[in-house]
C-alpha cells in the first residue's frame, strides 16, 4: 500500500477480523477502490472515505469501540454480517444508529459496490460541508450568508483598535461570539477576557463585582475581592445587557472610561488598568436614552464602534449550516453518531421565524438528537410541524411564488452544501439562470463554490 493516495482516490478502510473479505479485496481494487486494512484497535489511525467493518458477535453484544471508531472517523460505515445475527438482540438498534447501510453474507459485488458508491458520495457531501464549517468555527461564526460574512469583514477590521464597541442585536444572535472574536483576533488575545452580565447580578452587589472591595468594606467583606475590572487588565472587559445597569453604577462606570482608573470599595487608592471595554444590549439604548433610563455621556462613550447582530431569520441560508454544526456539537452528547436532517426538517427549519435566533436553533437541535429514532432528523424531533400553526394574512400570488422559489434554493444550497453547478442541476436551470436568482434574493455571498 502507497503511503501517499492519489488526489480523487476512492479509499476504502476494512475490519476483518476474520479474513472474510481475503477474496474480495483485489476485486475491488480491481474496480478504483484503494483498499487498507486494519484490527478495530489501530482503525482510528487511517483516514478513508468509506469504512467497511465485518460484525461479529462480540461486536453487537460490546459494540462502544465501534461507535467511537464511527464517530470519531468522520466517514460513512457499511456493515457486513451474516444472516445468523440479523435476528440478534440489538441488532437493528446498532446498524440503524451508526451505519449508513449494510449488507448481508455472502457478498453479491454488484450490490455492494452500489451500496460503497452511495457511501462515497454521502461522505464527501458530508466532509465538504464539514471543511466549510471548520473555517467558519475557526472565527467562532458558523454559516456562509453575506450578512454573516459582512459581519466577519466588519470584526476584522475593529478587531485591531482599542476604542469602545457597542454589539447591539436580538437575545440569541451571539453578542458574546461578537466580543469574544473581536477580543481573539486583537493584540489583546493573549490577555484576559473578563465577561459580566449586567442584568444578572443585583444592585447591591454589581458594584463589588466590577471594581472589588477591600476587607472589611461591608458587613460579610471577610478578605480583600479583586473586581472583573481589575481582572481585565491588558485584556478586553464585556459588558453584556449593559442597558440593565443601575444609573448609580453608570455614573461610576462613566468616571472609570473617562480616566481608565478606579477605587475598590472602601479603599482611596485609584487604581489604573490597560482595558478595551466592549458592551452588548438587546435593547434600543437611544430609546433609553430619551426616557431616562440610560446616561447619555455613558451612551456616546460605549458607542464609538457599533456592530449590528443580524437575526437568523434574516440569513435564512444559514440555518442548515448551524444545523449541521449543533448536530455534531451534541451528538457526543447523546452517545451517537450526529443524525442529518430530512429534506421535511431542512423546509420546517427554513419556514420557522426563530424568535430565540441561533440559542433557540441549538436548543432544537440538542432536543432533534434525543429524540430521533431514524437515521434522518424530523421535524416533529425538532419540535417543528409542517405548519406553524400561525394565521397570517393571506399572500399574493407573487408572494407566494417568490416564497416557495426562496425555500427550493436554500434547500437545494443545503443539499449541495453551496456548490453552485450542482445546485443549478439540481433546481433545474441553467447557472446564468441560477445566478440570476441568487441576486433576486440576495443570497450570493463573497465565496460560492466553484463547478
């Protein structure tokens, strides 16, 4: 076997522990197949595109080493038994759950090879999905919206500063994602990142929390308390639900931007700290501003640099991208391989208007991964019916058509993971014709896949 395969190779790995497939090995190789073999204990060390595993008894009756060797591997497994274990206890449970298909002794290579072939292609749809979600974890955003990827370009280029970010946007749109990028990717990174909710914490004792006390400042002060402030310095500090802050802490937070120093409580020693302060708020601050409620010097101060989150259900597109992130998120969870989301599901979550945004998509899909019993997740396991149950007015028939246009192309983007010649075929149009439709609904981002 070549330590090296050639690019576009079909690489197959095979668990045989008893040299059942001794015959059938050249026989695929004869047909493109670049075949490897290992024992279940060294399996984990070869990337392969499909896996091939013989099951034996012990493998149904203990069968933990091979669901971690199948999650782990990221690839699509067959199974290959004889008929006296397809009625075996357990059996159904374990090839439902972790197999992409099985087949039954003695070997028929034309169905197997069929059934290698969709393998195949299910596990490159499967780590060409994966590979762009990587890049996006790697910014700790996942999707490929242009909304999402104007955001990035946005962070990028504040990242770098020191000055005051205000992050605005809906509970659940991943404010404290925008604070923690902006604080990785400045010259801060290696410094802390010291988070506080503002509206988590009581009144009587917010003022400890942010600048400390000294021993014995207050009934129940027993040892001097190093405030988050404190704790911040030469890093980045986080202010989320900043509009929840009582007035009296305003003022003194105000004072604490103005000269970068501060007092513990009960000490007259000024303080000075090297700190990016970052806000976050759901609420519409100028709002407050005009009733009162917030101090408007505080307002200009924290809103130097603005960012605006975007709600997810207006980069729709996104939606199974997350999907699929949170599916192989919390699968681990639940002790089995991540599940894929029926065609149903993909339409249900697409239609859905996601009032808790990205929280509420997670919370679903960890509910889908429980309760699934298929291989595919439905929408009844992510608690989606097929309809909503919501009375709207009724639509026009424009807007009825620009609608049901705009859920075949984000499910066909989903399906294609973005490849756009693909997608096109799969809708049925021409590419010109599929472009063309993408900017009618503003869905070509900066880096759509190539044919």
């Amino acid at each position: 076997m070549r330590n090296s395969l050639a690019l576009g190779a079909r690489t197959l790995l095979i668990i045989d522990p008893n040299g059942v497939c001794d015959e059938l090995i050249p026989r695929l190789e004869a047909t493109g197949w670049v075949v490897r073999s290992a024992d279940l204990n060294r399996a984990g060390r070869y990337r392969c595109d499909v896996g091939l595993i013989i099951l034996t008894p012990r493998d149904v009756a203990s069968p933990e080493p091979i669901k971690d060797l199948i999650q782990r591997s990221g690839s699509e497994w067959i199974a290959v038994l004889g008929q006296e274990l397809m009625d075996g206890k357990g059996i159904s449970e374990l090839i439902g759950q972790w197999f992409f298909d099985f087949h039954t002794l003695p070997f028929d290579l034309a169905r197997l090879e069929f059934a290698l072939g969709r393998a195949l292609g299910m596990s490159r749809v499967r780590r060409h999905g994966a590979a762009v979600s990587e890049l996006c974890e790697s910014d700790f955003m996942v999707g490929q919206s242009p909304q999402l990827v104007s955001l990035r370009g946005l962070l990028a280029k504040l990242a770098p500063t020191s000055s005051p970010v205000l992050i605005q946007g809906e509970s659940g749109t991943g404010k404290e994602l925008v604070a923690r990028t902006l604080h990785r990717l400045s010259k801060r990174a290696k410094g802390p990142f010291i988070a506080i909710n503002c509206g988590a914490i009581s009144t009587n004792l917010i003022q400890s929390e942010l600048f400390g006390h000294e021993k014995g400042a207050f009934t129940g002060a027993h040892q001097r308390k190093v405030g988050r402030i404190e704790a911040a310095d030469g890093g980045t500090l986080f202010l989320d639900e900043i509009g929840d802050l009582p007035l009296e802490m305003q003022t003194n937070l105000l004072r604490f931007m103005q000269e970068m120093t501060f007092e513990r409580v009960g000490s007259h020693t000024s303080i000075k700290v090297d700190v990016r302060v970052l806000a976050a708020t759901h609420i519409d601050l100028e709002r407050a501003v005009a009733e009162g409620r917030f101090r408007e010097d505080l307002y200009y101060r924290l809103n130097v640099l603005q960012v605006q989150t975007t709600p997810l259900r207006e980069r729709a597109s996104d939606v199974p991208l997350l999907a699929e992130y949170f599916s192989r998120v919390y699968a681990s969870e639940v002790g089995r391989r991540p599940r894929s989301f029926s065609d149903d599901a993909i339409a249900a979550m697409l239609r859905y208007p996601w009032k808790g945004n990205v929280r509420e998509l997670a919370n679903r899909v960890r509910r889908g991964q429980v309760l699934a019993e298929g291989r595919l997740i439905e929408p009844a396991d992510l608690g989606l019916a097929a309809d909503t149950g919501e009375i709207k007015p009724p639509m026009t028939l424009d807007q009825c058509l620009f609608q049901a246009e705009r859920l075949a192309i984000d499910a066909a983007l989903a399906r294609c993971s973005r490849h756009m010649t693909k997608t096109a075929q799969a809708l049925g149009v021409s590419r010109p014709t599929f472009y063309r439709l993408l900017h009618k609904h503003r869905l070509l981002g900066d880096d759509p896949q190539s044919a």
